[in-house]
C-alpha cells in the first residue's frame, strides 16, 4: 500500500468494487429461487464514510441479482453498474455517465475479468485470496478477504492518505 504513489491518491474521485469476490466472499446461496449473500457490515460503513467525504462508491458487477440490488439501495451507493460481462466496456460507460477520468478511479477486483479495469484506474487493488497472478496487474493486495473486511481496509487507507480521515473521526470521537 505503501508504494502507490501520493500523487496517484490524491486524484481519486470514485471508488469502484466488483461484488462477488470483492464486497461478498463470492459464495453464493440459492434457495427457492433466491439468491443469498453475505456482505460485510464494516465494508459498509466504510462505503459510507467514503461517501461522507465526497467521493462516489459504487459497483461494476459482472453478474445481476436481487441481493446485490437490495445492499447497493440500502447503502445509496453513488452508481451500480450490473450484468457487465464485458468489464472494460462497463466501466467505458461508468466513467462516462459520472463525468470520471480512469485515474480518478480506485478500483478493487479480485478475477482475470477485472484485468482491464485494474489495468486502467488510477489505483488497482485485489483482495488477498485472490490468485497470485494478480498482482502483477494491481498496485496492491488487501490483508484482509473479499466479504471480510477488505473494502473497508481499502477505504480507511485512501481516507487517511487522502487528508480526510482525522476531520470525519470527529463524528466519532467528539
């Protein structure tokens, strides 16, 4: 984490997570025809926090299910973007749509199909279990795991690195 140039955190505007893998552990559980989740409550209040400070939180998600729409809608994420089989052309539209340069964007993957997106945000991140090869294609590794803890890890890193940690601690602390 250390090594991510100041320069390039200080251009950050949007945060942008895959979900199943990333914001869930990417299991998934099926039952009378739902699908189940578990997402992690510490990854969102980090979302929110975020949020607090400015910066748009969102999802590009290669798959589309009620559970991911009911946590997006409960958190008010800035922007989702499901069903994006083709990453580097959702997040074409992504950033599009949010008037966003690729290297105002962090983004956290943890597959071979988040490639092209980690390639080209201004901060690629992976969680930890994902395979190795990943990060020769990412600026870091989380220590924390997908759906354990990892988004929220990420987002108290660039707060802090971004100057706006201390100011939103005082809501806690004061």
């Amino acid at each position: 984490m250390n090594s991510v140039s100041q320069d390039k955190i200080d251009k950050i505007k949007a945060v942008v997570l895959d979900i199943d893998g990333v914001l869930t552990d990417g299991r998934f559980g099926y039952s009378g025809g739902d699908e189940i989740k578990f997402f992690n409550a510490a990854d969102g209040h980090g979302i929110k926090m975020a949020m607090r400070t400015g910066l748009l939180v969102g999802v590009l998600s290669g798959r589309s299910c009620e559970a991911n729409r009911k946590r997006i809608k409960e958190l008010g994420m800035s922007f989702a973007y499901e069903g994006c089989k083709d990453k580097r052309a959702g997040f074409a539209v992504l950033l599009e749509e949010n008037r966003l340069k690729a290297e105002e964007c962090l983004y956290m993957g943890d597959d071979v199909v988040d490639i092209p997106v980690l390639k080209q945000a201004g901060i690629g991140v992976t969680v930890a279990e994902a395979e190795d090869y990943m990060d020769e294609h990412v600026d870091f590794r989380t220590r924390r795991g997908g759906g354990h803890g990892a988004v929220r890890e990420v987002i108290d890193w660039l707060l802090q690195r971004q100057g706006t940690w201390n100011q939103l601690m005082e809501r806690y602390l004061s």
